[in-house]
C-alpha cells in the first residue's frame, strides 16, 4: 500500500530525496503493524475502490499518514549510519553538520507526536463514516473490547494520562483488570456481560440509561486503571533489573522523577476520584435499577435490603434492657 510517492506527501519536507528502496523494509513492517491495529478486514478495504471514493478520502489519507510516520519512525535509528566492508560510517557530506543529541531525540518525540496524532485522527473519521466492512469485522469487535478504546478517549476521560498510544497500550492489561474485576463486581456479572456484549455488538440501539451507565463507566475505568497500574508506571524492568525512568537531553522540557510526597499525593487524589466515580455508579444502579432494567442487580438490592421491625416482647418472660 506504501509507496515512494505516499511517503513524500505525508512526510513533507523531512526529505525531499527519500530512496524508497532504503525504506522498503521499514515499509513493510509499518503496513503490517496498521493491518494488526486495524484488522485485516478494513485494511484490505482501503485498497478496493469503494475506498477511493471521495467520501472516503480522508479514511485513506489517515492511513497513510499512520503507516508512513510509522515507517519513518522505524528507518529514523537506522538513517544515522552506513554499513559496509569497512565497518559502521556515518555520512558527512559537504556544508552539512551533523545534529546533537538534544535535536535527535526532539526529532525522534515529534515524530512519535505525529503518529499519534495521524493513528487518533484515524479512528475519529472511521467512527464518523463506519462502513459496513468495519462494523461486520473482527476489528471492530478487537477494538470494542474495552470500554475505553484509545489513548484519545483516555485523555478526554482523564486529561492527565495525555493521548500517548505507547503508554494506552501498555494501560490495556490494568484496563482488563478493572472492568473483569471492580465494575463487573459493582454491576453484577451478569448486567456487566449483556453491557459489554451490546457494547462490542455493532449496530446496537442503547437506552438511555444503558447510555449512562456506560458514560459512568468509562469514567470510572479510566480512574481506576491509572490506579491500578500507578506502581509499575515509573518503573522499568529489562535483563538489566529495574529502573526508574528519567529524562534530561536538553531539549529545554527535561523531565526528572517526582519525589515520593508528590507522587504519593497526587496517587492519593487519583484513588480517591476513582473510588468517587465507582460510587456514582452504585447511586445511579441503586436508583435506576428494576425487576425488568438491570434485573440482576435489582435481586441483589432486594437481597441486601433488611427490613427492620419493632421489637416485640409479649408473651416474653424475660426482657433484659
């Protein structure tokens, strides 16, 4: 799908003289990193003609601004050095200098920054247009799994986790743990497995208050797996041992690690606002749920209501106060 002219248009002015032959193999494993993400299904579907279409245009153009940056991303190390009988060179042509540090790896952020960005605009303009072949396909069903489903969505739920697809994606299993765990508990099993079920079923007419049960939900889950997953994030563990990371390159954002009242603190505040939005939706359950909306968790409310009588002592011998 890549080619040397979709690589210059989406990538601009980073290299007007791009040898596709050089990036050839980065190609090929950027097409097949965006047809895992995307799914098979869409993927061969971008390259038929209903896709050429003009209201298809801007899904296309996405496309391939997700797979060139992805591609440029991949080459980016590589570009730095020549390998031949004479061992690892690096170029020097004429009138040029070569780049510090602080600017390669400001180079190297930003192009992250556009994959990012390309992947999100992405998924938006799918969302918008939903054709048949991504409703009817596994993918659809791969990326509905969760109730939150992108870095995007979890930025919006929780501006503090920023819209980084690396990180959304190591946040995937803490995700998993919370929904199969504290909302499935909070629900009931068996309100949490027709809501997930309708929520990965294309097509699915919601209710209104299904509609914001899962609004309840995804605040909360994004909360909570931040929670969750709050000991491993500045930690990194390699055949090394474990690391914290840190970050000083000179690029005038140097980031070091918070010390452990700041980060103890703001994991206070982070727990405590998910256990408040896990709250909200055992009110709004308790509140909404009957026998036939949400009938499970309407038995266990019943289950748990204990009625209180008065006392009654007649005919008793003894009352001992």
């Amino acid at each position: 799908m890549l080619t040397e002219d979709i690589l210059k248009e989406q990538l601009g002015s980073i290299q007007a003289n791009i040898s596709f032959e050089t990036f050839a193999p980065f190609a090929n494993h950027a097409q097949r990193w965006f047809r895992d993400e995307i799914g098979l299904a869409l993927y061969n579907f971008l390259g038929t003609e209903e896709a050429a279409m003009p209201a298809n245009s801007e899904l296309v153009r996405l496309a391939h601004a997700c797979m060139s940056w992805q591609c440029f991303i991949l080459a980016f190390p590589h570009q730095k050095f020549r390998v031949s009988d004479l061992g690892i060179m690096k170029g020097s042509p004429q009138a040029t200098i070569a780049v510090t540090k602080w600017e390669y790896i400001d180079s190297r952020d930003a192009n992250l920054s556009m994959l990012d960005l390309s992947l999100e605009y992405f998924w938006r303009e799918l969302e918008t247009l939903r054709p048949a072949v991504w409703l009817d396909s596994a993918g659809y069903k791969l990326r509905n799994q969760h109730f939150v489903r992108s870095a995007d969505e979890l930025g919006q739920l929780l501006p503090i986790a920023g819209r980084n697809y690396r990180f959304f994606q190591k946040l995937l299993v803490h995700i998993e743990d919370v929904e199969d765990e504290l909302i499935a508990t909070t629900l009931t099993l068996p309100v949490y497995q027709v809501l997930k079920q309708k929520w990965r079923t294309p097509r699915t007419q919601f209710s209104f208050e299904e509609e914001s049960l899962i609004s309840l939900v995804r605040k909360a889950v994004a909360y909570l797996a931040i929670d969750r997953a709050w000991p491993y994030l500045p930690l990194t563990v390699s055949e090394l041992g474990i690391a914290e990371r840190r970050q000083k390159d000179g690029t005038g954002g140097d980031e070091v690690a918070a010390d452990q009242g700041q980060r103890n603190n703001l994991r206070q505040t982070i727990a405590q606002d998910a256990q408040t939005r896990l709250d909200r939706i055992t009110t709004f359950m308790d509140a909404t749920a009957t026998s036939t909306l949400f009938p499970a968790y309407f038995e266990r409310l019943q289950t748990q209501t204990i009625q209180i009588g008065t006392d009654d002592f007649t005919d008793t011998a003894h009352a001992i106060l």
